[in-house]
C-alpha cells in the first residue's frame, strides 16, 4: 500500500497523545466529596465485573480515529486494473475439422460458447476484435467496444470457410497487424507480411508499448495445413511486437466423426474421396506442441482443452484477466467508509454498555 501524502500519517500521533493526556488526567483526578443517601443506587452505576467492554469501546474508539487519519494520507493499493487503450484480438479456427464431435457438440460450437463467456468477462470499455481462419484469415469484427456486434460475428463464424486447410502462421500476422493499428502503434505500412525488422525496430521506438495494450487469444484444433507462414514465424512477429498469444488447443485425439462428412475427411482441405489437397487424419488431431511453442515464445500461456467444459473455463480466466495492467487505485473512500463504521459502532456499544441510573 501507498499513499498519496503520507506526510499526513503524522496525524496518527494523536492517538498516543490523547492515551498519554488520559493517563495523566487520571493521575491527577481530584477528589471530591459526595452526598448521597442511597449507596445501594450509587454502587449499581458503578462499572463492576466486566472491564473488558471499557476497553472494547475505547479500542474500537480509537481504531475509527487511526482509520480516518490514514484517510487523509490518501491510500493506494496495488492491484490489476482495466486499461482502457488495451486491445483483445480473438483468432477463431473455423476449418473443416472444427466439425468434429469429439467436443459435444462439435468443436466449433464448443468454442463459440466459450467465446461468449469470455466476451462477459470481458471489461466492456475493452476493445475486443475477432479474426476468423482456415486456409486464409479475414477480420470478422475490427476491435471495438461494441462485444454484441463480436457475439454476432462469433455466432456466425460457421458461415465463414476461407478455402480449406489451417494457416494458423498468417492468422497469428494477420492478428498482429490488426492489434497494433487498434492501439495506435503503427501506421498503414506494416502489414501481416512485413519482415520482422520493421516490427523490432517499431518495438524498440517504444518499449513494451505493445505488450501492454495488445493481447492475442488464439483456438485452433488442428495442424497447420496451408498458409505462407509457418506457425512459429507467425509467433515470431507477435513477439517482435510484444504481443503475447494465449492458445487454445481444442480436440482430443482425432479419431473421431465429423458432422456432415460421412464418407471421411481429409485434415483441412474438405472432404474429398480418395484424393485431393488431403492430409490424412492428422487433420482432425489437435498440435498441443505447435500452441504451446506458440504461447512459450512469445510469452503467452498455452490451455489444453478436451471437452467443451475445459474450453469454456480457460477463456472465463483469460477474459478476467486480459486487458489489466498492474496498477494503483486510490482507496480513500474505503477508509473513509470504515471508519465511519467503527465510530458507530463505538457509539452503540457506549451506548449499550455504559452504566445508567436506574
């Protein structure tokens, strides 16, 4: 905890002052003489018995005092808050084996559910962008803080194919591209395939700039299939940039059947009998080592999810998480507040306790 003025917790010797000031006036209390018939009445008002409850009130008495002195130093507490400038680009794979059923219902679904939880917990001043993909990537949503047009898009993302395969390396470029220009940190210039000097060199313009403002949450189930860029170069842009990806590898292990492909599939390309741009049933298998090199390189965090269920929990972490910087926050008020609290409570134990003539 900080404070904005801690010159002002020098206010707090008043509490050691007002105890030394009693201490004193106690040993110099006079004594006087008293006239008064009834002894019986006078020994009932006298405090006897439980002394604790003296020492109780002036405790809580004295605890409001020190609350409200730290008040005035206005305190700070350190904490994740919302940026406000942040930028979350979601990357969405909607190629052919995202219908697979191993995830109920299938993997698409699943993950579009997760989308909209992640979108609840989400801050709602954040921008939230949403990429699409297969064989090529097309921004469904451009960063905004309108989620509902996002949750529109997500529930329409199955419409989308983008030719067939999995190009998870231009995906992650594209996502870079789209989150340094929704903060304001490169112009029209650097595109999804500039080389990654013109983004180092940007990055070293401005330090952690990117890192800050940008997030990249990334789901795919399968191997990369298609695409100019290899996964891990696509991971080395986001890193030239400072941009971590959280990803999201969603499947089991790809023996399984697809909904509206009876007669096989093959890994991206669509389904072709016996032949075509196929890849096997590699396709249907999610690559754990690929995200998770992904995540690791660039200083992200890599989430295995096999049901829908475990899907759904990482992106309720990640959307309460992602977004925040570190960051202090005034807490005058909550002082203020309690020791409010305590000099009432002082009050109504005074007031409960003390001793009254009958």
């Amino acid at each position: 905890m900080t404070f904005g003025n801690p010159l002002l917790l020098l206010t707090l010797l008043v509490i050691p002052a007002a105890l030394v000031a009693y201490r004193l006036a106690a040993r110099r209390r006079m004594e006087y003489a008293v006239r008064y018939t009834n002894v019986d009445v006078l020994a009932s008002v006298v405090a006897t018995g439980r002394p604790w409850r003296r020492w109780l009130m002036a405790g809580v008495f004295l605890l409001a005092i020190a609350t409200l002195c730290a008040a005035l130093a206005r305190p700070h507490v350190h904490r994740l808050v919302v940026n406000d400038n942040a930028t979350i680009v979601l990357v969405l794979d909607v190629s052919g084996s995202m219908e697979s059923q191993d995830v109920k219902p299938t993997r698409l679904a699943a993950a579009q559910q997760a989308l909209h939880t992640f979108l609840a917990k989400v801050p709602a001043r954040l921008k939230v962008g949403l990429i699409l993909f297969a064989g090529e990537a097309e921004v469904a949503t451009p960063p905004t803080t309108d989620h509902a047009l996002v949750g529109q898009a997500v529930d329409d993302a199955g419409y989308f194919r983008g030719f067939g395969g999995t190009a998870i390396g231009d995906a992650i470029a594209t996502a870079v591209q789209v989150g340094l220009r929704s903060a304001g940190l490169t112009g029209s210039s650097i595109t999804a395939s500039a080389a990654p000097r013109s983004l180092a060199d940007y990055v070293a313009a401005k330090p952690r700039a990117a890192s800050t403002l940008v997030s990249i949450l990334f789901l795919s189930d399968g191997h990369q299939t298609r695409g100019v860029l290899s996964p891990l170069a696509g991971a080395n842009k986001a890193r030239a940039a400072g941009i971590p990806v959280y990803t999201v590898a969603l499947g089991t292990t790809g023996n399984t059947t697809m909904r509206g492909f009876p007669g096989g599939f093959n890994g991206g390309g669509g389904a072709v009998p016996g032949g075509g741009f196929g890849f096997g049933s590699r396709g249907l298998a999610p690559d754990p080592k690929t995200l998770r090199a992904i995540a690791e390189r660039t200083g992200g965090k890599f989430y295995r999810a096999r049901s829908a269920g475990a899907v759904e929990a990482a992106y309720s972490t990640l959307g309460s998480k992602l977004g925040r910087t570190p960051g202090n926050i005034e807490v005058t008020s909550w002082f203020l507040a309690a020791g409010a609290f305590l000099l009432v409570l002082s009050g109504v134990l005074s007031a409960l306790w003390s001793p009254r003539l009958p």
